[in-house]
C-alpha cells in the first residue's frame, strides 16, 4: 500500500468514526449505546422480522456479542424476541413502537450530522464523492479474481 492508499484509508476511517460520534456520542439520552444503536439500525432495515443469526451476521458480531447487545435493548422495551414459526430453534428479533421511535431519532441525528459534515461541499461535489466511494465500494464487496491469493 503506497502512502496516498494509506492517507485515504486513514481519512476514511477519520471521518467515519466522527461521523458516528457526532451523530450518537450523545445517544445515551435514548437509553442506547452506539453499538446498541447500529442492533436497532439493522433489525428497522429489515423488511420482516430477522433471525438474531442474521443480525450478527450483518454486525459482523458473534450471536452471543448480540445476546449481550439485545438483552438491555428488549429489557427497556425497544426490541422483542418473538420464536420463529419456520424453525423452533430461532428467535426472531422485532422494534417495538419505541423502538421504531427511537430508531427514527437516531436517523434524525446522523442525517444532521451528515449535513454538518458535507455542508462544506458543493452539492456537484458531494454527488462526484457519492460515485466515488460507490465505485470503491463496489471494488471491495467484489474483488478482483485472484485477489488475496498468495
């Protein structure tokens, strides 16, 4: 990795983390912490209710990392775990109202915090960012054949 690779994974990283502090260091007043938040994020994502294997799948988390991360999210009654009626040894993770609420909060401040931070470009220029990190995206989901191979 040549230094300019370097700068930009660090800037990357740099603005990503900034981005989720600015947008929910101050979440504690919702009674959830960043990691908690990004639970809630990915059960409202779902269409149906998900398998709490799904969810640790998505967060990149071991199931049992997520029973620690669920278990205060269902005791103050922001999520509930329902069984799954295709398979009897799953559980099935939905938002409450107040969940849904609270999730809704959560948006409200990174799309604030979003604005703040891109407010210093152009909205041309935040476009050509947009397909820039989507091209760079699109390259890490699908790497080239042979990447990694030694």
């Amino acid at each position: 990795m040549d230094d300019l690779d370097a700068d930009l994974l660090e800037v990357l990283r740099s603005v990503q983390w900034r981005l989720r502090r600015n947008s929910h260091g101050d979440a504690g007043d919702l009674g959830v912490t960043p990691a908690q938040g990004r639970v809630l994020r990915v059960v409202g994502r779902c269409g149906t209710p998900p398998r709490m294997g799904e969810v640790a799948e998505r967060l990149h988390i071991a199931p049992r990392s997520l029973t620690d991360l669920v278990d205060p999210l269902q005791d103050a009654g922001l999520l509930r775990r329902t069984p799954d009626p295709g398979n009897r040894r799953s559980v099935l993770l939905e938002l409450t109202p107040r969940g849904a609420s609270v999730l809704e909060e959560l948006h409200q401040r990174s799309r604030r915090s979003a604005a703040r931070a891109f407010a210093v470009l152009a909205p041309e220029e935040r476009r050509h960012l947009l397909a820039l990190l989507r091209r760079v995206e699109a390259a890490v989901d699908d790497p080239p054949t042979g990447a990694g191979r030694g």
